[in-house]
C-alpha cells in the first residue's frame, strides 16, 4: 500500500533551482503525507526515517515518484538515527547541498510523555540539538521545526496567539519548547528558522495513505466501528457543554502550510518566524461525538471518567498571522476530517 498517491502530472521543477529538502520523520502521520505532497510541489525530497519496517512504504512512494522524473532522482531514502550525532553529519556531507531540514522526527504523546520523560528528552532534545549542531557542521542554515499547541497554558481565554508566553506542563510539550527555545538561540550561528505550532491534526488524505494519525477521531471511530466502549474524560469543563474544546485541523491543510512556510523560508532575506497552525475554529468533544454518529450512522457505547489532570478545557488558534504573511487558509472542517477518517477506517480495517 502506497503512502499517498502521486500526481504525475504536477511533477515537475519549477525553473533552474529545485530545493533539496531534508526530512525527518517521514515515515510518521504527517510526514507520509507530506513527502508525496512536497514532490508534488517539485521539491527534491531526502526521506528519512529509523523505522525499517515502514522502510517499504517510504521505498515503494519513491519508486513512483522517480518513475515520471527523467533527469535526475526527486526523492531519496537515508535510514539514521537522531540521536547518533556521527550518522547525521555523515547523511548531510553525502547529501550536499541541502538546503533547507524540516524537522518532523520525534515522540509525540503527552500520556506516554508522563510515564516515560527519559524517551522523550532524547527522542525530541538532545536528537533535535544533534541535528542542527549537524547542520551547522555542513553548512544548512534552514530549518523549519514542527512544534505543539501544547506548550500554551491551560488558563488559555477564547484563541490564543503566538504571544502567548508558553506553559508546558507534560515532558512532551516541555520538550518540544525546549527545542524551540534552542533553535532561536543558534540563530547566532546564522540558523534561520519556521516554527509550526500544530493545534489538533487529523484526517485522511485518501484510502491509501500509510496512517491516519492516533488521535480522539481516530480512536473514537475505531471504537464505534467495533461496537466498544468510549470513555469521555470529564464533562465538567467550564465550556459551553461541559467537554473539552479543540481546535482540529485536517492533514491536507497541515502539509500545504508546510509546503508555504518551507517556500518562504527559502527565500532570501526573510526573518524567522512562529506560526500557529490550527484553523481558528474549535469543536467539543461532545459535539464531535454527536457528529461522529450522525456521520456513522452508528450507535456508541458511552461512559464519563474522570477528567485528566493535564488537559486544556479550550485550545483555539489565533491563525491570523500565518494567514497573513503566506497566504494560507485552511479548506477541510471538522466534518470533512471526520469522514475520511471513517472512510480509511471502513477501507482499511481499523487503525494499523
């Protein structure tokens, strides 16, 4: 099964230069959406990833990209680790140039965050630091580093913008704020950066993408296709109906404001910047249980648990200055991600 399909007749380079486009984590939720989404656009993509069992998938989307490319490769694979500093100076001198990274690798589960900080804090800081200390090394001086929502504080009022002062309260966001205050700082070596914090991805691309992301909508869908229990943490929040409130945002809208924001990073004499990437619209969860069912036309087993100790009642993006400066909109809302979310799943079986 293919990561996404290729639209072989959007291949090709735009003028004399093409970017060459390292990416880490391409095997994962976003990152096998973006790949096709990115050669597409006629980016040369270096994918890379440490998982070999999902080597196959990134090796079968890049035999079909490069099949309509006659002149040279639009796509390459590297397996490396991260966090082995050596295998990612040696990738980047085999590689050059590179023009610009955009960071995708890392571990990305408040929950698991909790119980397991060490995996974290080497799977998202100390990898991160070797990548771009890395960079430096060979001289790749643009980076745009795939951030969370989550990092904003649980008092938050209505959206929240980028001035927001951070809170991280979970090892996974604390990490992820960590790497971000690490990038500005090495702007004094010349690193320029684009920091995307990604409110609540979800969705499908198409029956044939590799994931569909483990979220609420993806777990609370393959609960209902299976007749399971679901338990709703909490329903005493001070919202509207008591339930959580998140700002959810389909893949498709996340990898064009990617594919922008690498465009415009590559520019010459643009600034570094900070992003929210949601769509300035938040949904309930009881509200996305109640469309769930109507979209399934399925009952749902339903019980209430307690609320959890780290969750934010309402998280609402402020995305007027991404919207602004690159000219992006998001396209899909909460019913288009819900439904081809149930579509991959009745394709596909349920989540893999």
């Amino acid at each position: 099964m293919l990561i996404g399909k290729i639209n072989s007749g959007n291949l090709g380079f735009k003028g004399i230069y093409d970017p060459n486009v390292l990416i880490t984590g391409s095997s994962g939720y976003i990152g096998s959406h973006l790949v096709p989404k990115l050669a597409d656009d006629g980016v040369n993509c270096i994918v890379c990833c440490r998982d070999k069992y999902k080597q196959e998938y990134l090796d079968t989307i890049i035999a079909e990209i490069n099949r309509y490319k006659t002149d040279k490769s639009l796509c390459s694979f590297a397996n490396f680790d991260l966090t082995n500093e050596a295998e990612i100076n040696k990738l980047l001198k085999e590689n050059k140039p590179v023009d610009a990274v955009i960071h995708l690798g890392g571990s990305t589960y408040n929950s698991e965050s909790i119980v397991n900080p060490r995996k974290y804090y080497d799977n998202n800081v100390i990898a991160s630091r070797n990548l771009v200390n890395s960079m430096l090394d060979n001289d790749v001086k643009n980076i745009l580093y795939v951030s969370t929502a989550s990092i904003y504080p649980k008092t938050v009022q209505g959206r929240v913008s980028e001035k927001r002062t951070p809170v991280p309260k979970t090892p996974y966001a604390k990490t992820k704020f960590i790497t971000e205050q690490l990038i500005n700082d090495y702007k004094v070596y010349g690193l320029k950066s684009t920091i995307l914090r990604l409110f609540n991805v979800a969705g499908a691309h198409g029956f044939n993408d590799l994931d569909i992301g483990k979220n609420v909508i993806t777990v609370l869908l393959n609960l209902i296709k299976d007749n399971r229990l679901f338990t709703l943490m909490g329903n005493d929040y001070p919202t509207p109906d008591g339930t959580c409130v998140k700002d959810f945002i389909h893949v498709d809208d996340v990898t064009e404001a990617i594919g922008k924001s690498a465009a415009k990073l590559l520019e010459p004499d643009t600034a570094s910047q900070t992003y929210n990437l949601g769509t300035g619209k938040g949904t309930s969860l009881g509200e996305l249980i109640r469309k769930s069912i109507d979209i399934t036309g399925k009952e749902l087993k339903l019980r209430i648990g307690a609320a959890l100790e780290d969750e934010v009642p309402s998280l609402i993006a402020n995305n007027t200055k991404i919207k602004k400066d690159l000219g992006w909109a998001p396209q899909k809302n909460i019913d288009e991600i819900i439904t081809s979310c149930w579509k991959w799943i009745l394709q596909n079986g349920g989540k893999r």
